[in-house]
C-alpha cells in the first residue's frame, strides 16, 4: 500500500506510479527511485518565558548574557557605598559583613545579577530588638508574594521542595525587602532585561548550535543521493549505503574526503544562497540586541565594532552613567530606606569620586569650578558635590 509520502510525490509528478520511494531515505538524505526532495520551513523553537528557563539557556549557555551579567553584577557591586548620618557606622559594618558567609561585594554581586536574571531580588532581614543584625540574599524562583486585601503584599512565602515558610511585612524592619525592576503589567513583580533579549538569545544560541553541526558534519555533503533506476533500493543495499555515508564522510576527520559513486547513483547537492547562509551577521546582530538590553556596550562585550583606546575609554563612561549609577542609587536608596527604622536615620550614596572610569569628566568639573572666580570657596565646594570645611 502506497504511503502517504509516496501518494505525495505521485500527485506532485515527481514520482511514475510503477517506482516506489523509501520515506527512511530522507533521514540519510539517500532517495531511492527518481530524485524528490520534499522541504518546508520549520517552526521556530523558543526559550520559554520563565526566570528559570532563561537563566539556563541564557547565563548557563550563552557567552554574550554570561558575560554581560558578570559585568553588571561585579562593576556594580565593587562601586563604593557611603552611608551618612546617625546610623552610618552601623550599617557600614552591616554591609561590610552582612552574614557570617559572604561580605557586602558578594552579597551586593548576588542582588544585581538576580535582578538582570529575574528583575527581583529578595533580602531577608534578621534583627535582635528590633536592630538587624544580618541580611541574606533569597533566591528569587522560591518566592511568592501573598498579596492583601488591597493587592500590595503582606507576606512572602518562601519554598524549598515541600516546605516553605512564612515572612511577615510587619514589625519597624520588615523581614523581607523586595528590589523588582519596572515591570509595565505586574505591579509586585519586575521584568528582567534577559527576558526582552529572550528573541535574541534564541536566535544567538540557535546560530552557535548550526556551527556546532556544520563542524560536527564537516564533510557530509549537503543534498541527496539520487538511485537513477526504476526498482527501489533493497533494504540491505540502503542500510549499506547508509552506513557507508556515516562511516566514511561524515564528521571532521573525514573533511574533504570524495565521495565515491557506483552505479546509478547520482549526487545532487542542495545549496543554500548567501542569504539564507549569513549566520554570522545575524548572531553578531542578536549579540548586539542581548548586550543592547543589559545596558552593556558592546565594546565592553568585546563584539565587533571600533575599539579604539578613545572609544573604549567613553563605552566605559557610558556604561557607569547609563547603566551602573542608576542601579547603585536605586538599591542604595532602597536599603537605606528599609533598615533605617532600626538603625537610625542614614543615607546611603555610591562615592563616585572614587571611581576611575569617571575621573576625566572629574577633572574637567573641578578645572571649570577652579576658574569660576565669582564663587566663594564654600560654594565651589558645593558645586563639586562637597560639604562645608571642617
């Protein structure tokens, strides 16, 4: 009984209705019978949309996020934190040891990189009267926020296989302080910048797969073995020829071999145009469009570009204006308000005088305020961001 392939080709005119095709040659890219090559496009495979899926196929696998979220994290994190006021000396001793585990850079590192990999971030707070006394950093995929009866939250579960626990809002230090990047639909949860690069990092991660396969299959050629007689292959000449084509011409080592024809076969080779073959454009693209949602330039990524000292020196300005001082201030300005209650009244900025990569546009201010004649030496110190003499 003909097969569904088989009446395909017929009713197409590619196949007479006395030859007979073999559907388990297309897997070998071997046709028995006259030559037929049934294509189609297939459907495209994405990454789902959850934190955890895009952290594997993302952070996990892929270079270009790997990277950029390293950076981000442990630029970010190194950036020095000033506290002012009443409680200062008690939350930089916090900071600089804040559990008995990790210090202040690797916790802040923790924080940052889960908010470029989930757009949250959970620290839980453990205070003795009232004071905290240690803060650790959550993992943002075992939180759920338990909202009341006005939709804002006022507990956090916290789950770990069949157990979770219970963090009440309540008390002058909340236990838990929530970091959630803008989300323009959830109004408790954020959205992660690798969540607007999933796009593009399915399409980066499906380019570098298709390099591993041509590497991998070097020397199979691309296109079909056409049987130029009328009866079918046997099924022991397919198995053989089958074999012959894995053993012989496929892989590296097997890289511009020839390929050895007997009778009645004929090769004909199925080509891509230049077009459809331009991968390396369209990764370089989705390298450019993943470093774009990090707020990274993609000089600092290392992808293809001008690399001038010049242009690296202002990328790397750029970076801290745009990306790095914003995300600092955000957090720094969210700690302070949380463990002020049971501190005492504090603030908390990123010294920015203490930063290399800004200290041109430094220079310039403090040449520029030098020469303002007209001001007076407290307000030149105020200009440059200063407090009074001692």
């Amino acid at each position: 009984m003909p097969t569904l392939l088989t009446r395909l080709a017929r009713a197409a005119g590619y196949v007479p209705a006395h030859a007979a095709l073999s559907e388990k040659a297309f897997p070998g890219s071997v046709l028995s019978g006259p030559g037929f090559v049934l294509g189609g496009e297939g459907r495209a495979a994405w990454t789902p949309r959850k934190a955890t899926a895009l952290a594997r196929a993302g952070y996990a696998r892929n270079a270009v996020v790997h990277r950029a979220v390293r950076l981000v994290a442990e630029t970010a994190a190194s950036m020095p934190l000033v506290p002012e006021g009443a409680g200062a000396g008690a939350l930089a001793a916090l900071l600089a040891r804040p559990n008995p585990r990790e210090g202040g850079t690797r916790l802040l590192e923790t924080v940052y990189a889960q908010l470029m990999l989930s757009g949250n971030a959970y620290l839980e707070a453990v205070s003795l009267d009232g004071t905290p006394r240690e803060v650790f950093a959550l993992r943002p995929e075992r939180m759920r926020v338990v909202p009341g009866p006005d939709g804002w939250p006022v507990a956090y579960l916290y789950g770990v296989g069949d157990r979770a626990r219970r963090y009440e809002q309540v008390g002058a230090v909340p236990p838990i302080l929530h970091l959630a990047l803008f989300h323009p639909e959830d109004d408790t949860r954020g959205l992660a910048p690798i969540e607007a690069a999933a796009t593009a990092l399915d399409i980066h991660n499906a380019a570098g797969a298709w390099n591993k396969a041509l590497l991998d299959n070097a020397a199979r050629p691309s296109g079909a073995l056409v049987f130029g007689g009328h009866a079918a292959l046997s099924e022991a000449q397919f198995v053989r020829l089958k074999g012959e084509l894995d053993a012989n011409y496929q892989g590296a080592a097997n890289a511009g071999r020839p390929l050895l024809l007997e009778g009645g076969l004929d090769w004909k080779p199925l080509a891509l145009s230049p077009k459809e073959m331009d991968f390396v454009e369209a990764k370089h693209a989705a390298a450019r469009e993943i470093a774009l949602a990090f707020g990274v330039p993609p000089l600092l990524l290392g992808l293809p570009g001008d690399s001038t000292h010049a242009n690296y020196a202002e990328a790397n300005r750029a970076f801290y204006r745009q990306t790095l001082i914003p995300l600092v201030r955000r957090t720094a300005e969210s700690l302070a308000h949380w463990l002020a209650p049971g501190l005492g009244a504090v603030r908390l900025e990123p010294d920015l005088d203490r930063i290399e990569a800004l200290a041109a546009e430094r220079e310039s201010l403090w040449r520029r305020v030098q020469a303002a004649d007209f001001l007076s030496e407290a307000e030149k110190r105020a200009a440059v961001g200063y407090g009074p003499a001692a």
